[in-house]
C-alpha cells in the first residue's frame, strides 16, 4: 500500500498556469428568454484575460457545430440569438481566447421546448441470482422505465457467462429495431468486459486492462481486437492482459456507441456488510422513489476541487461547465462534500483529489458511505484508480449501495463527461453515450489521448432524468359495450397530480406493455377524466402522465411526470357500425373453451355464410364459406391463449362474439 500511496502523490501533484483557478478553464453558460419577438439570450462571466470570443450553434443531435455566427470582445457576458422560434431547441459552443489557453462552455437551450414523450427500446439485462428475490422491485423499475416513455426488454443472465453471451443478446435486440433500441442498463453483477493497456490516472503500476462497459453499446464490435497486447505489470491481476485472453486490446472506443449504457452492480463490497441482494434493493427503492418526486433535492451543485487548475487540465472544469446550465452559476456551493451535504441535499455534486482504489486520500472512502446519508444524486468523483471501478469496495460504486441520495456516479476529469443536455430533459445515458464515443464535437480534456476512453462508464440508471415531476393518482377505467353498434368507448378517471403547477395531463394507449404508448389526445387534458371512442377492439392499456412547464437556467421545456399505467381492458371496436335490422345471432360453445368450440347458426342463417375468426390485433387466424350445416365445429387449439372474435356474415347482416381460449 506504501508503494500504491507514493505513486498516487506523485502521479496527482501539479502546478496552475499563472495563477489561474479551475473555473477560468470553462464557461459557465446559463440562458433566459423571451416571447414575441422569440430570443435566447446567453449569460456568462466575463474573463478578465480573455482575448476574444466567438459562438457557435448547432440543433440538438447534429454532429458538427456551425461557423462561427457571433465574435465578442473578451469582455463581453452575454449574447441575444433572435434566429430562434418556440418549440426549438439549440445547441451553443461559447470559446474564449485567453492567450495561453482556450475556455469552452456548451449549453442546450430552448423556448418552451416540447416534452420528450418516446424514448425507444430499453434492454434491461439481469442478474438471475436477483430474479426471485428482488421481482417487486424488479417489476416496479420496469413499470417506472414503461411509465417513462421506455420499452423494455428483459434478459436474465448468469454471472458465469461468457461477455459473448450478454453482447449476443444486446445485438440481436438491437438489429430487430435498430433505429428506436436506445439504451442498455446493466443491473447485477452482469460479465464485465475489459480492455486496453493504458492507465489514464497515471500510474505505471496501473497499467493494463480496465473495465469497458462500453463495449456492449457498441453494437459494430468489429474493431474490438484481441491480438497484440500483452501486459502483466499492473498490481491487480484483473489488469493484466495477454493475446487471446479475451480482454481487448483498445484504448480508445474505437467508433460511434449505438446504445446508452449505464450499471449497478455491488459485488465484492464487503464494507457493507449487507448482501448484494440487499444493495441492489435499497438502490432500486431510491431509484423509484427519486422519479415519483418523494425524494426532493435542493436544485444547487456541491463543488469539492481539491486538484485547483491542475497544469491547465483543471479536472473540476467538467463540473463547473456542467453544472451551470443545469442549476445556474450561482448555486453551484464551492466547499467540502461531506460538510455541505450534511447540511442540506443537492441535485448534483463533484469531488477531485488525490485517490486510491477505496477513496480520496486522507479524505473519506467508500466506508463513509455505510453509516453517512449525503443527499447528492448525481455525482463525479475524480481521483487515481476510480475509473477501474471493480476493485473490492470500489470508491466509484460505493456511493451508490449508500442510504443516502446519490443514484449516479462517473469518473470525469480524463477526460470531461458532457451533461448539460440533462437541464432540457434527457436522461443521463444521453450524456454517457456522447462521453463515451466523442472526439471532436466537445473540448474533452487538452490531451486527445484523454478522449473516448474505453473506461468512461456510467454507474447507475441510465434513464435517470434531472427534473421530476409528480405522478397522477391512480387510474381507473370504465368500459360500456354497444353490441349493436359492436363499439366500445372507455372512460378514464385518475387522480390528480399533487404537483401545483401541472398543464394537465396526456393520456396514452398501447397493444400491449412490450409496444410503446402513443398519445391519443391533442392538446393537455386539465381536468381528471377522458372519454376514448377510438379504442382498438381487443386488448388495450391506456397511460396517464402529467405534464408542467420546467423552467430552468437553460431555457424552458415541457417535462412529463411517470404514467399511470392501467389494468389491461378489452374493447369491442374497429369493425363497421352494424343496425338493429342487420343483426344477426347465433350460439357459441364451450365459451371459454380450449380452442374447440361449436358454433350453432339459426334458421336466417342457411343462406350461404361467411365465418372470420380474428385475434385481438385484426389479424384472421380461421376463415371458412359454410353453405349448408347449421354445426360448425371449429378446432383452434394450436392458438396462443386469449380473447378472439368470431365474425358470420350473410345476405341478413353480421354477427359478432368473442370466445376467449384458455
């Protein structure tokens, strides 16, 4: 341990450039606006050595940044973009000139920007071993991520599987939908990939193999290679990384991440004293508690830099560029992270200082989190051996098994994580994926080999959003038949959301809870009931989410609370309205059956009669002319269990039943 902690003093000891501190490394970028005529105006602090600025702009997912449409003196603090309308949202780089060195600061920014109601397909891989133990809270994180706008796909694995194994899943997932399979959240002690032979905290006894969980986001693996590296120095068995050993080569992500990737996972944490079963429980209580708005934290940032500017890499810059469009440059509280989060929660927080594998150095480490409750959510942590985060009682994962707040951890400062997005309302994997691949589109870290590092990894739910909004009460439905009309219209009734400044309400409807949710009203519905005469007859799910207007140090945009999410019901539509004079009537038997029924015809129905047996999606599983027997005997029992209906027609009219097959 001797020789570990002389490595980490001499690896983190640095002096600033003339005296600058860590925040002349960034800009720190708030925006407000206005309506008529439509602006954004950009604020920031003006920087006394600051030779010139320039702005850039570009929409949300593009990959490059615009020319250069505004140059400022360098004592400029702010700047009116009139080009923009309600409803956008814009992206802007913000450069200053210092002479020896360049400051950047990014913000997301938008005039009442619309909610993000989709958010695509999330796969959610499981540890088996948390399966029987931990299904109500496993059942409720799916409810909350379908209630988010997610759909969910869910595997069990075993710890013993070979990564082949999981990143063969994860594919095929992806290749069925490649355009709408977003994000992967690993949740248990899932295989972990490895990769490199490099240590970007420094240290020559580091060296090797870490971590790389971001190698199941990147679905193209093909410049994935294990072929030359061969490396034994690290101190860490785990590090070590010979050819064909199954650890890869790479250093660096070696192309674009097609999935978010975020990670819980408390094995070998004996600090705890708890099972990993009972980590994993508590994590996940926190987690649904956090989205349903019943843990509230103070919108400020703890910033804890004990690093300074650091030689011009300035760690602590990753945080202050962050933080400020999430909370403001104002509330970002500059002291000790135990200290201020003993006094009051907040949303986000960042620590750097010197590190080992289980802490900061004569600091606090992971056994401060057995017995302290800090209420930071989002968090950074930077310091030597975090970013390898499997070590016993790792310092990185350590917060998350706490009973205090934190539900997210990452290692920035080589390189910076990119997250202000989250101030519009994306989610946390947004960010990580853009961390994780990105070279060229954000100022990084002033070395390119601290770009897309294959270590960056996301500890935590990758669907975890900044702002919450409270949820609607409990939704209720109410289903009236017309068999004449063969129509059904659903009522809806919820309770409301105790939120105070609630639009209203969208209400959404589903085939099933693996299909997304498509909102089926126009505008927000104010009060607490809907009337839905366009149901689809079969089976139909139908989701309640509140909505409210978040106005933010970025801007405003309209965020969405989880959905209430109802028991399925069963409508009696979608086929043409039928009178009383063309209604015809026959007999079904066994009703339930296990697919062989009979059907009886009467007399008016000796004409030649046409039978259509249909599932619940309208697709035609038996079809038959019946031109003389009044007994049909129908033999249906290769089908799937479930509700369908049965259609005759003839020159008299139609008629229509519903058997269910059990």
């Amino acid at each position: 341990m001797k020789l570990i902690l002389s490595l980490i003093f001499s690896a983190f000891v640095g002096t600033s450039l003339l005296g600058q501190v860590t925040s002349d490394y960034c800009i720190q970028v708030t925006a407000s606006y206005q309506t008529g005529p439509d602006a954004i105006t950009l604020h920031w602090k003006a920087y006394s050595n600051s030779q010139g600025i320039t702005i850039h702009r570009k929409p949300k997912d593009s990959m490059g940044w615009s020319k250069t449409i505004a140059t400022l003196s360098g004592t400029a603090n702010s700047w009116v973009d009139y080009n923009v309308k309600e409803g956008e949202t814009w992206e802007y780089k913000i450069v200053s000139d210092n002479s020896s060195f360049y400051s950047y600061g990014y913000i997301l920014a938008g005039i009442n920007a619309p909610a993000i109601e989709n958010k695509g397909r999330m796969i959610l891989m499981l540890e088996d071993t948390l399966i029987a133990p931990l299904s109500n809270e496993i059942n409720q994180l799916i409810y909350d991520l379908r209630g988010d706008g997610w759909v969910v796909l869910k595997h069990v694995v075993k710890r013993s599987d070979n990564i082949s194994v999981v990143k063969n899943l994860i594919k095929a997932d992806y290749n069925a939908d490649p355009i709408n399979t977003k994000a992967l959240f690993l949740v248990g002690h899932i295989p972990v990939p490895y990769s490199g032979d490099f240590a970007p905290d420094g240290h020559p006894n580091h060296y090797g193999a870490w971590p790389a969980d971001n190698y199941y986001g990147d679905i193209d693996d093909s410049l994935w290679v294990d072929k030359t590296v061969v490396d034994t120095v690290s101190f860490d068995l785990r590090n070590w990384n010979r050819i064909g050993d199954g650890k890869f080569d790479n250093d660096l992500i070696p192309s674009a991440l097609e999935l978010q990737v975020g990670r819980v996972d408390f094995n070998d944490m004996p600090t705890f004293k708890e099972s990993e079963i009972n980590l994993v429980k508590r994590y996940l209580n926190k987690d649904h508690y956090f989205k349903v708005k019943n843990l509230v934290p103070n919108s400020r940032a703890i910033m804890d830099d004990k690093f300074g500017a650091f030689s011009g890499e300035a760690f602590a810059a990753s945080g202050y560029r962050a933080f400020a469009p999430m909370v403001g440059d104002t509330l970002i509280d500059v002291g000790n992270y135990l200290d201020l989060g003993a006094k009051k929660s907040y949303l986000l927080g960042y620590a750097c200082s010197g590190g080992y594998p289980q802490g900061f150095i004569s600091y606090f480490g992971s056994d401060t989190f057995v017995n302290d409750s800090v209420p930071v959510v989002f968090n950074m942590f930077f310091g030597s051996y975090f970013g390898d985060w499997e070590f016993t009682n790792d310092f990185l994962r350590a917060p998350l098994a706490s009973k205090g707040w934190q539900l997210t951890n990452c290692w920035s400062g080589r390189p910076y994580w990119i997250m202000h997005q989250m101030a519009l309302g994306e989610n946390i994997g947004y960010c990580a994926r853009l961390s994780g691949y990105d070279r060229t589109l954000y100022y990084r870290h002033p070395r390119s080999d601290f770009g897309a590092l294959r270590n960056i990894a996301l500890m935590g739910d990758p669907s975890l959003r900044l702002h919450v909004v409270a949820m609607p009460g409990a939704l209720t439905l109410k289903n009236v038949s017309d068999s004449i009309k063969a129509k059904s219209v659903i009522t809806l009734n919820w309770g409301a959301s105790p939120q105070t400044n609630v639009l209203g309400y969208n209400v959404y409807r589903a085939r099933s809870l693996d299909s997304p949710f498509v909102r089926i009203n126009t505008d927000p519905i104010a009060n607490t009931t809907y009337t839905d005469s366009t149901a689809k007859h079969g089976t139909n799910y139908y989701m309640v989410r509140a909505m409210a207007l978040e106005i933010c140090p970025s801007g405003s945009y309209f965020n969405l609370s989880l959905g209430q999410i109802s028991a399925p019901t069963y409508s009696f539509t979608g086929i043409d309205p039928i009178t009383q004079s063309q209604k015809i009537n026959f007999q079904l038997y066994p009703n339930p059956s296990t697919g062989n029924f009979t059907i009886q015809l009467n007399d008016e129905m000796l004409d030649p009669t046409e039978i259509s047996i249909s599932d619940i999606y309208g697709k035609t599983v038996y079809h038959a002319l019946n031109t003389h027997s009044k007994t049909i005997h129908v033999s249906l029992n290769s089908l799937s269990k479930g509700i369908y209906l049965v259609q005759l027609k003839n020159n008299n009219g139609i008629g229509i039943q519903k058997v269910t097959i059990n």
